[in-house]
C-alpha cells in the first residue's frame, strides 16, 4: 500500500491518465475533495483527484484548528447538524485521526455580571450530544464551574478584576488542518486513488475535464464515469449554476506569553452581541491564534485572502477585553484569513447562513459546497453516494488515516506526524514532506506542509535553506 506522494509518481500518474478514464474525477484538494477521493477510492474506485495549486491550498488550511462537537448549531436551534458534528468529532478523534486531532480545554471567563447559567447551560447540552455520539469522557471530559484562583492557573493572563471564576469545556482540535487534507490526501493514494497537483480543471463536464499542467503548460483530457466539483468558494467558477455567498473568517497570530495563556483555550463574548463568540485558542509552537470574524465578501474570489485593519481591530479589542494586558497591533506576528464556502439562500447576514453541506447536480456534475472541516467525511460520502457510481458503503468511519497508531520519534514530530515520526526524524522534515506528502515547491512546505510562513519573519527566515533543499530532493527525483 504505497502512500508516498513525489514528483516522480505524479509524472507517472499523469502519463497514465492521458489513455486511461478512471470511475470518478475529483476536482478540489482540499479537505472536502481529498476525503471525497480517500471514500471513492475505499469503496474500490478508479479515483483521480486533481488540484490547481497545492494540497490544502485554499480555506482548508485557514480554519481555527477545531474539530468542534456544534455546540453553536445547538445555540441556533440545528440540532441535526450539531449531532452530525459530535458524531464526526468522535470519529476523528477516536478511531481515524486521533494523532492529528485531541481534546483542547475551553475556558468561559466570568467576570462582572455574565450570563453563566445560560452558557453553563449550552456546555452541558453539548456534553449530552457528546455522549449521544458515544465519544468517552476520557477523551472529552464533561464541563464544569471553576473558581477564580483556577481560572488564572489554566490562564494567567487574565484579567483579574472582577473575574468570579469560569466555565471549562472541552473540544477537539487538529494540529494542523493542512496535515489533516494531507493525510486524507496520502490515504487515498494507498488506494489506487491518482493525486494531481498543480493540475487545473479549464473546464468540467460531466464525463471528464480538460486540464492544464502548471509545471509545464500542457494540457490533456481526463474521461471519467463521473465528475464531483470539490472546489470549495471556486465551485461556482467551474459549474456557474452553482451561487454561493463566501465568508471571511479572519485570525491573528500572536505570542502564548504576549497573551498570557499555556493549553487553556479561552472562549470570549462578544460585548453587546448574543451567541457570538471569539476564541484565544492555544497552539503547540507556543502561538496563539485569535478569531474568528464572519463577513461577506463580493467580487472575486482571491487565491490567497488578507486580513483587512478591521478584522484585526475587532479581534484584538474582544481578546482584550477579558485580559489583564490589553493586546496591541505590535503584538500580532501574523494573520490569515479563510473563505466559507457557503451556499446562497436568499437574503440575510452571511453569519446567519446554514452551515449545513448540500450536494447538488448541475450539468451532469455532482458539486458538494457548504459543510465545514468537521464534517468532512460525511460531505465526501454524500457526494460519492449522489455519483450512482457504486452502491457499497461508505468505509471510511472506520479507515485509520496515515500515521495513525503508536506514536514514534521525538515527542514534537510526534505530535503532528503520529506513527511515521521516526521516519521524519530520520531525514528531516523538508525531505519528508517532497518524497512523500506531495510537496513540489518550498511554499508548499512552508504554508502547507508545515505552517512557518504563518509569522512572516520566520519565513522569510527559513526560506532560503528550504528553497535549497527542496531543489535538491526534486533532482533527485527527475529522471536521467
């Protein structure tokens, strides 16, 4: 079961498509186009998945990091999706992905007058989906109240005025969203499925698309039984009956010292507005990443979004308003900016739109939009299911993705590598990722298959020395 994605097995992959239909052409790289070939392709499928850019490339890779149970679906009366959400969040956490995705404790700071019995109320609805999900306490422990003196230890940069204690609850988070895609993306390549990047579909129908070659311009004509246009906020683009209204949703990166917290993430209200949240949430390189906003965007849709003055204004003022130390624009390292693919109903805030997938049949192709990383395997089920093209199952709830199992290797690659860490450490991140996770440039390896290039500085940094590398591991691989 080869796993191994490379130049030199993309160059073989393309070679073959050029004679060869496949069942089922998948456009999109993402999380939701990767988990729709990883399921065409456990279910016995011929599966080519193509991409324009790179894995994880588009929104896939600018989300909070949660793999969250729906509690704000709860809130807003949805109470099938947020059931959907407990039910994935278990399954990533306990039988597919648990090296990638963990429990993350969430603090509700309570100062002055907050509402605590309403939101201590909403933590205790969404532990009864947990268990309804059958997701052990041991794994995500219920919530419960803290006192003030424990709130400042699992957070010590909070304010400590009028602070009378918190709310802590408990989510999953993945450590990387972009190792998620790829390792959904490395599954299914161990399932026969072909995986194409810098490969953009020029146009799709239902019987195939016609595809450019970014590397060296050359264009050829994939056939398939069938088409699913994964392409997250460029569905529309490419199937133009498909109208959908992106979102942005904007972080900032910053210092855990600056802010003052360790592993505790915190959960923030928005002052004067009701249900609606920001989160301070911790990661493992000692950054912190705040957000999250929610506003339409009109016009194009860019390859890679940015953070306007605004969004960073209102997510260091609601950060700051429950910290000792008021954050300022010199603390932020770094910021990103995701757009939701949301599907267009009608009239109303972009905040108030469904977050619920829907699979739709436009001009003979299957587009899936909508959905969130969450619920990706069950967006990439559904849109396999609406093919016709097999009338098997669905495996992939209980498929173990690459590098689950027993950990390996120094305890920081292990925490993002799992059981292949050992490997890594062996010949080093930047080899890994080129001879084996599909990296063909040094973007790819520091935006996608590690994040340096999230703080500027520090990719600007490691570029050089990455570039290097990179270059010389691709030599090898080209052919004499």
């Amino acid at each position: 079961m080869n796993t191994s994605l490379n130049a030199a097995r993309r160059r073989a992959d393309l070679d073959h498509l050029s004679s060869s239909p496949v069942d089922l052409l998948v456009v999109g790289g993402g999380v939701t186009g990767a988990g729709v070939a990883l399921d065409a392709a456990a279910r016995g499928l011929s599966v080519c998945l193509v991409e324009a850019h790179d894995l994880a490339f588009g929104t896939s890779r600018w989300s909070s990091k949660l793999v969250h149970g729906g509690l704000r679906y709860l809130a807003q009366g949805e109470v099938g999706l947020a059931y959907e959400s407990a039910v994935e969040r278990g399954i990533l956490m306990t039988r597919t992905a648990p090296h990638l995705v963990r429990a993350l404790p969430q603090l509700v700071p309570l100062h002055g007058r907050a509402h605590d019995p309403v939101v201590l109320a909403g933590l205790r609805a969404g532990d009864a989906l947990r268990r309804l999900a059958r997701t052990p306490s041991r794994v995500l422990p219920g919530p419960r109240r803290v006192s003030a003196v424990e709130a400042v230890a699992l957070a010590p940069g909070l304010r400590r005025a009028d602070l009378r204690g918190g709310l802590l609850g408990f989510d999953g988070q993945v450590v990387d969203d972009a190792r998620l895609v790829v390792a959904l993306a490395r599954t299914a390549a161990g399932f026969g499925a072909r995986i194409i990047t810098r490969a953009r579909a020029a146009s799709l129908t239902g019987r195939g698309a016609h595809v450019v070659d970014a590397l060296t311009g050359e264009s050829l004509d994939i056939r398939a039984r069938a088409v699913v246009n994964a392409a997250g906020v460029w569905a529309g683009e490419l199937v133009p009956g498909v109208r959908l209204r992106p979102s942005r949703g904007s972080h900032l990166v910053l210092s855990a010292a600056a802010v003052g917290v360790s592993s505790t993430a915190l959960t923030v209200p928005v002052p004067g507005a009701r249900n609606r949240f920001a989160l301070v949430l911790p990661q493992r390189d000692g950054r912190v990443y705040v957000g999250l906003t929610d506003e339409p965007v009109e016009g194009p849709v860019p390859d890679v979004p940015t953070v306007p003055e605004s969004d960073v204004e209102f997510l260091l003022g609601v950060a700051s308003s429950v910290l000792e130390r008021a954050l300022t624009r010199a603390d932020v390292l770094g910021a990103f900016a995701g757009l939701r693919p949301l599907l267009d109903t009608g009239a109303g805030p972009s905040a108030d739109l469904s977050r619920r997938h829907a699979v739709l049949t436009e001009g003979g192709v299957t587009t899936v939009v909508g959905g969130k990383l969450t619920t990706y395997r069950r967006m990439a089920a559904d849109a396999v299911d609406a093919t016709g093209l097999t009338t098997a199952r669905s495996r992939t709830a209980a498929l173990p993705l690459v590098g689950a199992g027993p950990p390996t290797g120094p305890a920081d690659l292990a925490a993002r590598y799992g059981a292949e860490a050992a490997g890594v450490a062996a010949i080093g991140e930047v080899a890994w990722a080129v001879r084996h996770e599909g990296a063909l440039t040094a973007d790819d390896v520091l935006d996608r298959r590690t994040r340096i290039g999230l703080v500027p500085t520090d990719r600007a940094a490691a570029e050089p020395a990455v570039t290097a590398e990179v270059a010389a591991e691709l030599a090898a691989q080209s052919p004499t």
